[in-house]
C-alpha cells in the first residue's frame, strides 16, 4: 500500500483477497506506516489508531525525520483490515506498507 487516498475499489477488492489467501481469519494484523516527525501527521494517526484495541510501536529514523508507527490488532476478517487503511488514508503525507 503507498500513500494518500489514491486507491481505487478494486485494489482493495484484490487487496481482500490476497489477505484471504494469506492469511487465516480472525487474526492478528500487523500495519506498518511512515510518517513525517514533528508533523501534526502524528497526531492524526495516534487518535485513529486509537479507536482500534491494539499495541502500536513507534521508532525515529535515524535522521530524525520520520517516524515509523508498527500497529498490531486482532482483526475479524480482511474488511477490518482495510478499513483501518481506508481510514488513515486522508492523512497527508503518510505511507502504508
């Protein structure tokens, strides 16, 4: 997954069947994002990731640039996981991997 809010329905529709060919369900999800340090980027992330019982991780790059984010659920189906990324996906400036 890239950034912004640029995905169309069909690559969440392949992305849904690559988890369900992945992976077994329910189960934990591990999300990876990049964001840029000192940006109000942060924050947006924090509090939609907080509406998610999970553990987050959080670790500067060595420039102190960036902030890679590492956030681990336990996720009913692929749906639940794509909506986490459907919502972080408007904040500016972030990268899902």
């Amino acid at each position: 997954m890239s950034n912004k809010n640029t995905k169309s329905e069909d690559f969440y529709l392949r992305f849904e069947e690559q988890l369900l060919e992945s992976q077994d369900w329910p189960g934990m999800y591990m999300y990876k994002f990049i964001v840029k340090d000192g940006s109000d980027e942060i924050n947006q992330l924090k509090k939609i990731l907080d509406n998610y019982n999970g553990n987050s991780s959080f670790k500067s790059s060595s420039t102190n640039k960036f902030i890679s984010v590492t956030f681990e659920h336990f996720a009913s189906s692929p749906a639940d996981v794509i909506k986490v990324y459907k919502e972080v996906s408007v904040i500016d400036d972030i990268i899902s991997l």
